[in-house]
C-alpha cells in the first residue's frame, strides 16, 4: 500500500494492488489499469508514471509515495475487490490518451477528481 499526496503533501488517498482508496473509509474510488487511471464510473483520469499521477493535460494529480505502508487492519480487503471488480467491468475500453508530462500541478488534486 503507498500513499498518494497532493501538491501541499496532504494525504489524498492509497495505492493498493490496482485500486486507489479514500484514505480514511478505505473506500475503492478508481483503479490503474497498466498506467491508466480510472474512476469510479470507469471514466479515464489520466495515468501513473514516474510516481506521479497525471491528468489528461499531463498536470500532476498527485504524487505516490515510494515506501510501502503495512495494510491497516480494518481493511476488508475481499469487500475491496468485489467494489473494484464492479468498476473494472465498467471499463469498456482499457486504453487511455497519450500524456505528456508537465511539471505542473493540476489546479484540482486527484482527490477533488475521485472523491465522491
């Protein structure tokens, strides 16, 4: 699990497997499929590389932390799966736009694109 932070270093939400969570709820908000990122209505994001994520203008959505976190213990991991499972059978078309990669960040963090 690696943490997620916006351009102030807050805690947007965590990288686990392919699903990206609510920081707190450890609701599954999206998934990354390869490098492309999808939310929970299967609508593309933009993608992950070099530890950042990138909307489709290429602006940085936020910035994945490069130490793995322990799994909280409350985490229902198999309930994860089955939220996740939904979206992925949403997702029609796995590919997503080509993303040049800016060094600026976006005026909206992921977490303003993801949380419902």
């Amino acid at each position: 699990m690696q943490a997620l932070h916006n351009h102030g270093g807050e805690l947007i939400a965590y990288q686990y497997l392919n699903m990206i969570l609510h920081p707190e709820s450890l609701e599954v908000l999206g998934l990354v499929l390869g490098n492309c990122v999808f939310d929970q209505e299967a609508k593309p994001l933009g993608k992950l590389f070099q530890q950042k994520v990138y909307n489709l203008s290429g602006e940085v959505l936020a910035s994945k932390s490069e130490v793995s976190l322990p799994v909280p213990e409350n985490m229902n991991i198999t309930h994860c799966i089955m939220e996740a499972w939904k979206i992925l059978l949403l997702i029609k078309d796995h590919s997503c736009p080509w993303v040049t990669a800016k060094n600026t960040w976006a005026s909206a963090s992921l977490a303003e694109a993801i949380y419902v």
